[in-house]
C-alpha cells in the first residue's frame, strides 16, 4: 500500500467530506491527546504543523517553554468510522511533536521510538513487532467490576455475549486500513483479545494507540466499558499485551538459521539474551502502573521468572513453534507487557535492550522447558533464573540507573517518567485500602 502524501489527504478530505480532522499525540504516559481543526486549516496544518501549549501535557514542556507544534504525519490519516457517516465524516492524523525551531521536542514519545528505529535501521536492520493486546469488557467504570460473561478461552456463544461487539471493533479496525490476524475470548470472565498483524514498529504504536480508543468507543456504543487495566478482577488472569518481535534485513528474517536446531540465528539469540539480561531495567516502562504488578504474579499465567523458552508458557521469552521451519514466522515474544504501557516507549526499550544484546555478543542461556512456578526458590537459585520486579518501587529502584533506558528514551522522558513513577508510587503506599480495614481493623 502506497504511503499517503500531504496532497492525499487534501484530496481525501474533500471526497468524504471530512469536516473536522483530529490531530493525535500521546504524553509521556501514553495518554492520547487530541485537538480537532476544519478542512480551511488543513493545507496549512500540512506543511507547517499547528501550535499549542504543551505545559499542561503530562511530562511536556515547562511553563517558561511552553510552545510546540503539532506536525501531522500524512500517512497515518484514516476516518474515524464511529465519528463519520453518511453526510459527514471525521478524519484523525498522528503527530510528530516540534519545537518552534523545527527541531523535534525530546518528550515526544513517538520522536524516541523513531530515533530506535533509526539506530536499528544504521545496524542494518527493520523492527517488526505484533502485539497481542487483552482487555476487559465490564457493565460500567462504576464501582466494583461486573463481569458480562463467564466464558473461557476461545469460547463460543451463548457464554461469550461479547462476540458482536469484537466483530464491530475489527470491522471498524479494518476500515481505517489496520489489519487484524485473532479475535477471541480470553481465559478470566468477560476477558478477551484481538491481534493486530504484525508491522514496523511506528506503524504498530500508532495501531495500538488506535486500537485502544477504538475498542473503547465501540464498547460505549454497545453501553458497556472497556478496560485495558492489567489486573482488574482478583483471583482471575490479568490482561497482558505479549509481543512478537523480530528484526529483518531487507526481506530476510535475521532470527532465522535453519541450520540450528533452534531455528535461531546468532543475531536472534543476542537480541532473546539482551531482552533477559535488561528485563528487569525495562519493565518499568513495558508495565508501568502500579497495577501491573498486581498481574506479575506467579499462578495466572504472567510471567514473573527471567528465563527462555520454546513450549514453557510460563516463560519470560518464548519462541513459538507454530511454524518452526518457516522463516518469517522466527519470532522472540516477551511477555511481561500489560496494554496499559505507553506503546511506543515500550517498542523503544525492547529494542534497545534486544541490540545491546547484539551489540555485545550477549550469550543466550539454556532454554528452561520446566514449568518455574513449580520449581522451589533451591532449584531457581541454582539455574540462575532471576525474578521481575515484584512490585512498581521494585521496578523503580531497577531502572533508574539504566543507561539503556535513558538512551531509548532520551534524557527528557526518562526523567518526567521517573518522577512521574515515583509520585504514584508515594499515593500508592500512602492509601488505606479495603483490605487492609477487613483484615486489621477487627483484630487491632
């Protein structure tokens, strides 16, 4: 498909009579933010961006340097099919952020995957990722969650009342040109996924911040709230947001060597072991809430163990086996992500944790096929297979010294996001909560 020019888009607007054009961007926690202009404003909004106040963005600018442009990109323009019907339509560009100076604003989150890529790009490689992103579907945002199902995974109707409301969000996916591979019931109650086919690593942030809102929209016309929340539900499985990366040299997949018995090239094993070795440094940015860890938990599937392997699910890295001879499909999925991460932050640390691996000859560990949440903390020990941060202080403390996370993300977004962490962290220890008063308060 032909990358969308400025010329496009003028052209497109005034075939589907767009009346307003939605101008996207996401702040440093990936909160997506949106202001809106006329087809009047287009043509200028093209060539030379618009300006706003970006003080009151969360890990933006400063008060006292407060002025940034918005520069829409013009292949990301798609109309936004629940804004748009017959009479008038709704288009949405994303936004690479600028200074006035035409230079890019370092608390961009898409300006620090796009300098990864580029790192990736002088290595001689392209970064594909595929994500698979859970969620929930719950009666409202209101109190206690009330679950619409009980199904289980890949269950049919009539346990699985969601089906039309998964067939109206990739039917809207799809229309905006975003190509959707699964969709499916997950395993905990009213719990479910859609795969989105893997792509770049831009194009895929951009289609997971899309996805997000579009699933959400769609749940509201339904009169129902969707929820990318890792652990909502106690006692079930959280929702996580596995993703399936490789690195290619033009159309060569450079995991691949079908003279290993793995199936694994060099470059593939470096980059499983850069993801092992960084893995705790990294998961603040891949699992950023403190909520996340209330899903890294060992019995529900999410990994919690820094470890590989090809059939172990309860693996940090696994290199699925769907198609081991075939060498597009040699992929690394790292699996401690949740959906609520900034997307493009967490493409931007994988990499980077994935090329220091090649970059530095990592060695890749033996596979560890055992399930590890059967195995005592003696025998872990003794195969030195290390924890993820357990909870978001943990992860705090993990990353504030990585240098490779301060590179991906520049110095200005590692900073905000810090103190950022560390302040929800502080209201986080601070509060009282309900099981605390069930537990204590009757007895103490």
């Amino acid at each position: 498909m032909a990358t969308k020019t400025a010329q496009d888009v003028l052209k497109l607007a005034k075939e589907k009579k767009v009346k307003f054009i939605r101008l996207w961007f996401t702040d440093v926690l990936g909160f997506l933010k949106s202001f809106a202009i006329t087809p009047p404003e287009l043509e200028t909004a093209l060539k030379e961006g618009m300006g706003f106040d970006g003080s009151s963005i969360e890990g933006f600018a400063r008060i006292e340097e407060s002025d940034v442009i918005a520069m829409p990109d013009p292949a990301t323009f798609a109309i936004l099919p629940w804004r748009s019907g017959d009479d008038i339509a709704v288009g949405r560009m994303f936004c690479d952020i600028l200074l006035p100076n035409g230079e890019h604003y370092p608390g961009d989150p898409r300006w620090a995957l796009k300098r990864m890529v580029k790192k990736a790009q002088q290595a001689g490689f392209k970064f594909y990722v595929g994500p698979e992103l859970e969620f929930f579907f719950f009666k409202s945002s209101e109190g206690k969650p009330q679950i619409l199902d009980h199904g289980g995974y890949f269950d049919l109707t009539p346990l699985d009342v969601a089906s039309d409301l998964r067939r109206d969000i990739v039917l809207a996916m799809e229309s905006m040109g975003i190509p959707v591979e699964y969709s499916h019931h997950e395993v905990a109650p009213s719990q479910h996924e859609i795969d989105l086919r893997y792509a770049t690593a831009l194009d895929m942030a951009d289609r997971a911040m899309t996805y997000r809102l579009t699933v959400k929209e769609i749940a509201m016309k339904h009169g129902v709230y969707a929820t990318f929340m890792p652990k909502p539900l106690f006692a079930h499985n959280g929702s996580g947001m596995h993703v399936h990366q490789s690195l290619f040299r033009g159309d060569q997949n450079a995991f691949f060597d079908a003279r290993d018995p793995q199936h694994l090239s060099k470059v593939g094993k470096a980059y499983i072991a850069g993801l092992l070795k960084h893995a705790k440094e990294i998961c603040l940015v891949v699992a950023q809430w403190v909520n996340s860890y209330k899903r890294l938990v060992p019995g529900y599937e999410a990994p919690v163990y820094v470890s590989w392997a090809r059939r172990n699910r309860s693996a940090l890295v696994r290199v699925p086996m769907y198609k081991p001879e075939k060498a597009k499909a040699t992929r690394a999925e790292f699996r401690c992500p949740d959906p609520a991460c900034n997307p493009y932050l967490a493409f931007a640390v994988m990499l980077a944790a994935g090329l220091q691996g090649i970059e530095n000859n990592y060695e890749l560990p033996a596979p560890v096929e055992e399930d590890i949440f059967e195995m005592d903390l003696q025998r872990r020990n003794q195969a030195g297979i290390e924890s993820l941060p357990g909870s978001l202080d943990e992860a705090i403390v993990c990353t504030q010294d990585s240098k490779i996370v301060r590179e991906a993300l520049g110095d200005h977004i590692f900073e905000k996001f810090l103190d950022n962490k560390k302040i929800e962290w502080d209201r986080y220890r601070s509060q009282v909560t309900a099981w605390e008063l069930e537990k204590y308060l009757p007895v103490l």
